[in-house]
C-alpha cells in the first residue's frame, strides 16, 4: 500500500495531526522558556536541574512526588501514542526499512527519556541532567521527520 493511495480523508486527518503536533511543541518551548531557558543560555542545565530538584538559596522548591507523577502519567500516555501513529504511517513511505527502523527505534528510545529525565533529575547527580536535552534531540526530530515524510509520500 503506498501513502498516496490513501482514502483523502485519512490524509486530511493525519495533516491535522501534524498540525496539532507542532502546536503542542510550540507550546513546550514556550513552557520551557517560561520555566529554565532564561538568558543567559550557558546555565540552562543547571535552572533545569533547579527546577526539578529546587534550589533553596534562590527559595526554588522542588518537584514533589505527586507533582512528578502527575507530569509522567500524562507524557506516558500520550506521547507514545502520537509516536505510535506518526511510525505506523511512516513505515509505509518510501524509503529504506533500516533507516525507517532507526528513525522509529531512536523517537521511542528519546521518548523514554524524556518521559524519565524529570525522575532521574530529581533523584541522581547533575550529570544525568543532559538526558532531557539529548532525548529531546532524539524524539521531536523523529516526529517531524516521520510526519513531513508521510505527508511528502501523501500528497506528493
């Protein structure tokens, strides 16, 4: 089955959900812009880890279990699920299986990051904080990549 034989309304759905994806990430960074990413740039892991573990000298409080908690379950769920729709549709565009299986493989692996490094900030020491940047750099490219490359197989 090729994408471009797809009935046009599962086209039009999937553009939306690609639409919605690139909202949703928009509003992470101005969430994150908000939260740790204040000027100047050369101490953002270290407001992150302030962030997520506190910092009294500057009366930051830390993240509480349920606080923690309440962000995992969301990202857990719905995360994958995204990723989950956006591989499906992608395993059916044109190019190499191996390539497709380590786009799809390193989303998810960066997911699971993403989804653990508020854990792993709060509870290990400051070197484990370069696992929110690094998973990030592994699954918001491979959504965008996956959904542009099924929408170029789509409508192209």
């Amino acid at each position: 089955m090729k994408l471009k034989d797809l009935p046009f309304g599962i086209k039009v759905s999937f553009l939306w959900l690609y639409v919605f994806t690139i909202l949703g990430f928009l509003f992470a960074f101005i969430i994150v812009d908000q939260t740790v990413s204040h000027s100047p740039l050369s101490g953002f892991l270290h407001r992150l880890m302030d962030y997520y573990k506190g910092n009294p000298s500057e009366m930051k409080f830390g993240k509480s279990i349920l606080e923690l908690a309440e962000v995992s379950h969301f990202h857990s769920f719905i995360s994958p699920f995204v990723a989950f729709v956006f591989s499906v549709f992608f395993s059916y565009s044109n190019i190499k299986q191996k390539l497709k299986i380590a786009i799809i493989n390193l989303t998810f692996i960066g997911l699971l990051g993403f989804i653990l490094s508020p854990w792993l900030i709060k509870f290990f020491p400051f070197w484990i904080v370069y696992i929110k940047p690094l998973s990030t750099l592994l699954f918001l490219p491979g959504i965008l990549i996956m959904g542009a490359k099924v929408l170029i197989d789509m409508f192209l």
